[in-house]
C-alpha cells in the first residue's frame, strides 16, 4: 500500500514540465452513522494522475468531511508543487 508521501514521489513535476498549467483537484466526502471518508481524483492536461480514498475512523458531519477532502486535495497539490488549481467539488460551503 502507497502512502500519500509515495505518490508525492511518484508523481512529482519533471524539470521541464510546465509548472504553469492548472491541476484539478475533484474532491468528495461523504459520512454516515457508520463510517466516513474522502475520495480526491488530481488530474491535469485531463489526463488521470492520482485518485486517493481515505476512510476516518473517527465521526465527522458531511461539513467536516468536505473540509478534510478539500485539505488532502491541497495536500497532494502542495507536495507535486503545483502552482495553480482549480478545485472541483459538490459542496459550494467548500469551494465557496
């Protein structure tokens, strides 16, 4: 099993890649009384580059969960040094 630190690696920029051109970050969560958890799907040039699941084994609202995908979606961003994003999502308390 890959941590986020190993797609960070995996997937970083290459030297003359453009750095310039936006990624997206689609991003969901989703929590009920059993369980909780994220999904992020990061793509550029729309081309699939990551998708990471997580599941909390601690209670959130829907809110909270949301919240927790847009900071794993940024997370991802941050650690392939990505410079512009434009997020996608179907919460408009998150995006907005």
């Amino acid at each position: 099993m890959q941590s986020l630190a190993d797609f960070a690696t995996e997937f970083s920029p290459l030297p003359n890649e453009d750095n310039n051109s936006p990624w997206t970050p689609h991003i969901d969560g989703s929590s009920n009384i059993k369980l909780c958890g994220t999904g992020v799907v990061l793509e550029r040039h729309g081309n699939l580059v990551i998708e990471q699941a997580l599941k909390f084994d601690f209670k959130e609202s829907n809110n909270q969960v949301e919240y927790e995908a847009i900071i794993v979606g940024l997370n991802l961003a941050i650690n392939l040094d990505v410079k512009k994003l434009v997020c996608k999502s179907d919460s408009q308390l998150v995006v907005g």
